[in-house]
C-alpha cells in the first residue's frame, strides 16, 4: 500500500502537482480501500456457505474482528478507495481523472506484491502442474477436493502457483502502464490510464480464474467465478472510459 501511495506521489509531482497530496490523503483512500475490499468478501454469499454474508449477517462483528482469517476482494477495494481518491482530488483542487491516471499504476504494484500473501495462506493455486520441479506443495487442509485425498494425490505433489502467474502479469502492467505515461502524454486524454488499468487487469484476473484457479470464489448466482463477473465489469468499464474520453473531446473540438 505504501509503496502504491509513493508511486501516485511521484506521479503527481511529474504533473506538477504536489505530493503531500496523496500523502496527506493517504489514510482516507487506504482505509476505504481496507473498508471496501472487506465489505466485498462480507456481502458476498459463496455456494458452500462458509464465511460469507450467511454467516457474517449472524456475526457482524467478526466483519471487522475476524479480518485475520482473510477476507479481502481488491474489487471492492479499488470501488471504495476510487471513492476516497475522488475526494481527496475534490478536496485539494485536483481533476478526478488526473488524480486515477496518477494512482493506477500503483495499484498494479501494490497487487504485485500483495498477491504474496496468497502463497503464505496457501491460495490462490491451480491444477497440478504434472512436473517433478515447477509448482508449489498445497498443505492438505487448504486443499480443494479432490485434491486432498492424499492417498490419490499425495503431499508433494505440485500445483500451478496462479498467484504467483497473477503478481508477474501486474508488474509486467505496471511497467507499461508508466512507459505509456510517458511515451504517449500527448495522446493521452484525463483518466485513460485508469481505463487502460481497468481492462488490463479485467483480462488478466478473468483468464486466471476461469482457466487456472482450483479455489476461486463462487457464490450464488452459479458456478461462475465471482472475480470473472466483476473482471467484466471493470474490461466494460474501462472501454466506455476510454470511448468516453475520445467522444468528450471531439465534441469540445467541434465547439465554436
């Protein structure tokens, strides 16, 4: 997170705008983000029941309490924080689209680094990999059937790090996503890189847990990967932006 926070900094400055601005509001837009990725994983009611809304609607305080047990969706998170960003922007003069093109590539680099907490919990993991070397070991009790049948599929038998596959396609997306920063400021319009940001990660969190993901979240609307659905919405929503964007700015040329 903090590193996000030094990245929208430093992005800000090359604009010519303060960086005590996102340090300053760095509490706000971070603990939104906290708010909204738990209140995410608490509303959502998985098929199997467990440590969703059918559970936490009779435990509301374990919404909060019980954060150490996981719980966290960056959707909701990035949704939430996109609302304390905005008032931060608002509160300090700055365009809105300014202040997103500024802070999404850090988010693609905080999501480098978080989605290593997937490999100390044990998750985010897919199919076994088939090979003597390449994967990673799954302890039993954070395996998902069939898988944990150990005399079928024994301890040391290896499994698609995804989350791993996950962290080096966001940092591939941060690099790209400064370079076109960079390269292409005079084509850019306000607000393209948090579009570009959108459908980039869409396409990649879709295809990973629709294709190589044994544990992703499914919940009651059917077997579909919750984070293929909002993974839609945000590739829809980063299109629209973008063709937002260029339809805005014809219009204003054509004005007399």
């Amino acid at each position: 997170m903090m590193l996000a926070v030094h990245v929208a900094a430093m992005e800000l400055k090359r604009l010519g705008y303060s960086p005590q601005i996102m340090w300053d509001g760095a509490l706000i837009i971070l603990g939104l983000g906290i708010l909204g990725g738990r209140l995410y994983h608490a509303l959502s009611e998985y098929n199997d029941g467990t440590l969703g809304w059918s559970y936490y609607r009779n435990h509301p305080l374990e919404i909060i309490t019980g954060i150490r047990d996981g719980g966290l969706g960056i959707f909701g998170g990035v949704v939430a924080g996109g609302l304390g960003a905005l008032y931060v922007a608002l509160r300090n003069k700055v365009r809105p689209g300014v202040m997103a093109d500024c802070i999404a590539p850090g988010l693609l680099l905080g999501q480098v680094i978080g989605r290593w907490g997937n490999y100390a919990n044990q998750e985010l993991y897919g199919p076994p990999t088939g090979s003597s070397w390449w994967g990673i070991t799954i302890a039993q009790w954070a395996r998902v059937p069939p898988f944990n049948d150990l005399a079928a599929y024994p301890l040391d038998l290896r499994f698609h790090p995804t989350f791993l596959y996950e962290s080096l396609y966001n940092f591939i997306g941060f690099i790209v996503l400064l370079w076109v920063a960079r390269k292409f400021s005079d084509r850019l319009r306000t607000g393209d890189l948090m579009g570009i940001y959108m459908i980039y990660y869409g396409i990649g969190r879709g295809l990973l847990e629709s294709t190589v993901r044994l544990d992703a979240a499914t919940y009651g609307t059917g077997p579909l990967p919750t984070a293929v659905l909002f993974s839609l919405v945000f590739i829809t929503g980063g299109i629209l932006l973008l063709v937002g964007n260029r339809v805005f700015h014809a219009k204003m040329q054509l004005q007399p």
